[in-house]
C-alpha cells in the first residue's frame, strides 16, 4: 500500500500482502441474497480485514456503493481459498472504495472490515503466507 508522505498508517495490525482468490455475495438486512456470487482477488488481508480487487462496482442491479452509504444495511458474505487451507467463509462491511486509475481499464479496490467477533481465526497468517 501506498502511502502520501505526510499519512500514516491508521490500521492497528499491519496488513500481510497476498493474492487469495475470492467470491462474494452482498446481502440486505434480512440475510436475503441481493447479488450473484462474484469473483475477486484479496490482495492484503489481517484478521480484522482486507482489500479486494474488482474490475467494476455495478454487480447485476446493484452498485457497491450503496455497501459503503449502509454497511450495517448491506453486508458480504467472503469466501476465500488459501493455498492448502480449505475455504474461509467470513461476513464482511464495506469500509472503503478507491479506483487505482495507474492500472488498465481502472481496477476498483474495496476495503473490508470484519465485524466483531467474525474475525479470522488464530494461525491464518501462515496459511496465507507467500512462499
């Protein structure tokens, strides 16, 4: 991650840098499924967290954005699979939405914040170590 001179880092836990992939559903309130299954990168990952990787936000009728205005209205349903681990299934909210415009065609990254007690187990870091 890249960071302007004058910023620091706000995050606690530093995030490990990988390369996971991942599918994701965005959910309403009533645990009804609003979107598709669909397919992302988890680029950096923390047991609080992490940032994926999209092409685009409009998934189907329904635009990420509204994630970010109603996280707490619009949660993910996250399922990673890391190397030789099986796969992870965790809730996510919407934290962040920024386009890395220094990429072909504008990638969109979306950071996620695993809610309380939703967090990834003990010993994730060394399943998802890179090697």
């Amino acid at each position: 991650m890249r960071l302007w001179p004058w910023k620091n880092e706000r995050r606690y836990f530093k995030r490990l840098d990988t390369d996971l992939p991942a599918v994701f559903c965005v959910y309403d309130a009533g645990q009804h499924r609003l979107t598709p299954p669909q397919e992302a990168r988890v680029i950096n990952l923390t047991h609080e967290g992490c940032c994926l990787t999209l092409n685009h936000l409009y998934l189907e009728g329904f635009h990420l954005a509204r994630c970010l205005e109603e996280p707490a209205t619009y949660p993910l349903e996250l399922t990673m699979r890391p190397p030789d681990s099986g796969v992870w299934r965790v809730q996510a909210n919407v934290r962040w939405i920024n386009r890395d415009l220094s990429l072909p065609g504008g990638e969109f990254h979306v950071g996620l914040a695993f809610p309380p007690g939703k967090q990834l187990s003990r010993g994730w870091r060394r399943l998802v170590a890179v090697k």
